[in-house]
C-alpha cells in the first residue's frame, strides 16, 4: 500500500500548470511564470487604461511587472504587419525614444519580437529629483501594437538586481497572450 501511495503523493505534489488570467473585453490573457503570481488589477483613472495585471513575486508591492492595455483609434486604419515596420523605422524608434526621455534615462532600445508583433523594448532608469532618497529603479518597457489596441508592459526593479532579474520579464513577456 505504501508503494501505491508514495507516488501518487508526489504526483500531488508537482504543481499545476498556472492558468491564463484573461480580460473579456481586450482579450488579453496573462500567464505568470513559475515564482510569480498574475492578479488583475483595478484600470488607471483617468483615461482610457484597461485590462490591468500584476505579475510579482509573492510579497512584492513596489517591484514586478504590470500589463495594460489601451485603445489606439490610429491602429485601426493599418494591418499588423504595417504597424511592426513603424515599430522597425528609426522615426518611430526616436519619437518614442524622445517622449520617454522626458521621464527616463534612457539605457537601451531594441525591436521587440512577440509571436508575430515587432514591438519596442527600451530599459531606463526613472530620472530622480535632486534631494530624491528613494531606491534607483530601473524599468524594462515593452509596447506592442495591433489594430485593436496597445498592450504595454513595465517591469520595474532595483537597479542592483534589474539584470538579474531579465530572465524573469523575459518569461512574463513570453506569457502574454494577445487577442
């Protein structure tokens, strides 16, 4: 009897594959990589900000990742493969690179691939106020584009441990499932 038992307690044991967590009305879904937890959180008033999720690690309140969405009326006139060569061109890459650089120093910018959307990666570290005694952060953004809307992703980390922790929003990037 023990030898029948002992493996079906550790078949118990192995935890099951983490379910996407969806949102109906974007039709993105979520699958949080083994040591994190995906919570959907309330949209970002105001605007029109939707489809929010959390991806931490247990007991992280400041750090971790967050998925959105937002519409983008403009994507809907241009097919997929339109907006992934704007994603491509050097113009698009400096207007993004010059509306984050008001908030960022920026570190890097690269092409994004996600399945079949290029979108645009860029790291940068929040520019702090003189005086300013909280931790350095630095952030890894993602923004992927589609006719329906733009689904965007930051990762926020200290800057100690950002690189360390690549292969980690690496895996939250591979788990998101676009519409």
């Amino acid at each position: 009897m023990t030898r029948l038992l002992l493996p079906l307690l550790l078949l118990l044991a192995i935890p099951a594959a983490a379910e996407p967590l969806r949102d109906a009305v974007s039709g993105l879904a979520v699958t949080a990589p083994p040591g994190t937890v995906a919570t959907a959180a309330p949209a970002m008033p105001p605007g029109p900000i939707r489809a929010v999720f959390d991806i931490r690690r247990p007991g992280e309140t400041d750090t971790g990742c967050r998925v959105s969405t937002v519409d983008a009326p403009a994507n809907v006139f241009l097919t997929q493969e339109e907006l992934n060569q704007r994603s491509l061109s050097a113009e698009y890459q400096q207007a993004m690179a010059a509306q984050l650089s008001t908030v960022y120093d920026l570190v890097a910018m690269n092409v994004v691939a996600h399945r079949s959307i290029a979108g645009l990666g860029v790291v940068g570290d929040i520019i702090r106020q003189p005086g300013d005694t909280s931790p350095a952060v630095r952030s890894l953004l993602v923004f992927l584009d589609t006719p329906l809307q733009r689904v965007m992703l930051a990762c926020v980390a200290d800057q100690a441990t950002f690189n360390d922790r690549a292969t980690e929003f690496e895996a939250i990037l591979d788990g998101l499932l676009m519409p």
